[in-house]
C-alpha cells in the first residue's frame, strides 16, 4: 500500500496532462480552480444521485427515493436539478432489476504501478449474482453518441482509468473481470420560453397557435417532458458496455501510464508547460483556464485547493 504523504497521480491527472501540459500545470502544479460550467454541474449532480441510487441497493434501501432526495439538495437552479430528476427516474427505471450484488461504493485505494504512486475512487464494485464475477462500474454522462459500435466505445481500448482502476481493484482485494462504463447521455431539452407578445399568432377559437405559448414552463412541467422523451426511447440515454483488460495488453498500457508520468515531473522540475491550442475547445466549450492562456485574466485571480478533491485529505 502506497503511503497517503507521497506525491500521488491519479487518471484525471494523467487525463490532464495528455490534454494540454498547461492546463495540467494551473490544475495540479498551482492546485488552481475555476467556476464549474452547466455540463460539469450537471456530471457532479447525477454522479451524486447515482452514489446515494448505489448505495441504497447496498443496503436495502429505496434507491431512487434516495437518489431524487441528494438531487434535491444540490445548489442548481431548479432546470438544473429537473434535468437530473428526470435522468435518474428513467436510470432506475432502466437498471433496477440489474443482476448484481453491490459490494462497495465510492470505495478509495492507493496502488503502485511501476513505482508510480496512483490513487482513485471507484464509483462502485459489483459481483454479478449469475457467475460470481466482480466488476467495476464507472459512471460516466456524455453528450456523444454512445449508441454500440460508435467512437466513444472504441476509445475505451486504451483508457488509462481502466487500466488504473483494474489495478486499484486488485489492491483492495477484488479480483475484477472488468470496467463497466455505466454512461448517461445528458438530455438536449431547454425549457420552454413564452412566445413574445409580438410573435404570437391567434387561431379563430382564440387559442394561440401550436407550439406557441402565454407562460414560460414551469420546472415540473420540464422534468415531466424530459422524462417522457426518455421513457419513450431508454435507449438513447443510457448504455452500459464492459472493459476488460488482456494479460498481453497490460505491459503497453502501463508503460503509457509511466511515460506521461514521466512528461509531467519533466515539466515540473524545467517549468515548461506549452499550451496545446487543440484543446482549447471542446465539445463547443473553453477551456476554463483559456482566459489566462490567452492573456486577459491572471492565475493568481483563480482559486486554490487540493490537488484532487476526489480524495480523502491526507
């Protein structure tokens, strides 16, 4: 077992750094942070509802009564948290009846991979009740196609977190078969806006023409819309899909984990961090740290905290 006072990486650290060396120098060299955007609240919310969701089976409990509860305590704006709802209603709906046995949740471990100290926190370990195999489940939401046979599935061939979390598994005494990669893709739905005054179209019985409407829609009423387009096709908000790792594959993937290693504590002790432009937009989002790079904002104006929040305080 690694020692919890030694430097420490993690598979969002190393993420980071095959990103952009600059991005991963503010993130994890300076320990700085910035505002969480829509997305990365909306991963945050249902990630919380999903470890109160996993948690509850593992004791017995309701888990979408305790699933829609820690969503309800999240500070969001209420779309927000209706967006979450109504995600969480069709996931339970969708896997309740899983054959799997919850073994842990949000379980921690520090491992060593080639003397490299790595940590995480697995979102949960499961036996499937069938075979007795145990695997890791990985949340993940996604605004991608997740549909079988598209690119976010053939990536998944040389993920490092698989790699890391097989072996962070195996430190705690759980000898896993796989990663399953437990996606939600988040819902495109906006709320609905009343339509200007000016814009507004009468039929002869008085009533405003279709799609037309006098109110903006109300939270409920947005939650109750996003929860029937899923219902009506489940398929196109979740997939589950396992990730093994073979005996032969492992030499090459450890060997990815140790070089980017070996790139950031190059970077660190030179100070050479080059900004990589390619990442500076993804998914039609900034980076959070553009502004810095680009020169209208300092790195001293950001906050500061640990390096990984995920983990327990050392």
């Amino acid at each position: 077992m690694v020692g919890s006072n030694v430097e420490l990486f993690t598979t969002s650290r190393v993420r980071a750094a095959n990103q952009c060396l600059r991005y991963h120098h503010y993130r994890y060299g300076l320990g700085a942070y910035f505002p969480a955007d829509e997305v990365i609240r909306f991963g945050l919310g249902a990630h919380g509802g999903l470890e109160a969701w996993f948690d509850a089976l593992r004791y017995g409990a309701e888990p979408l009564q305790a699933a829609l509860a820690a969503v309800d305590k999240l500070d969001a704006n209420p779309f927000e948290r209706a967006r979450v709802r109504a995600l969480l209603v069709g996931y339970d709906a969708r896997w309740r009846d899983q054959p799997y046995d919850v073994l842990a949740v949000e379980q921690e471990f520090r491992t060593s991979i080639d003397d490299v100290p790595f940590a995480g926190k697995m979102d949960a370990v499961v036996r499937d009740r069938a075979d007795g195999r145990v695997y890791v489940i990985e949340h993940k939401t996604s605004g991608q196609d997740v549909s079988p046979g598209s690119a976010y599935w053939d990536r998944l061939r040389l993920d490092t977190q698989v790699t890391v979390y097989i072996e962070g598994a195996a430190s705690l005494g759980h000898q896993v078969e796989g990663v399953i990669y437990d996606v939600l893709v988040r819902p495109a739905q906006r709320p609905l806006k009343a339509t200007p005054v000016e814009k507004r179209k009468v039929t002869k019985a008085g009533a405003l023409h279709k799609g037309q409407r006098v109110d903006d829609e109300a939270p409920e009423a947005f939650e109750a819309r996003i929860a029937e387009a899923i219902a009506e096709n489940p398929a196109a908000y979740y997939a589950r899909g396992t990730v093994v790792r073979l005996v032969d594959e492992l030499p090459a993937l450890r060997r990815d984990l140790v070089q980017t290693v070996d790139l950031i504590r190059y970077a660190e002790r030179t100070n050479q961090h080059p900004r990589n432009p390619d990442a500076c937009a993804k998914f039609g989002r900034l980076c959070g740290f553009f502004a810095v790079c680009s020169g209208s904002a300092d790195i001293d104006s950001f906050p500061r905290g640990p390096a990984h929040r995920e983990l327990a305080a050392d």
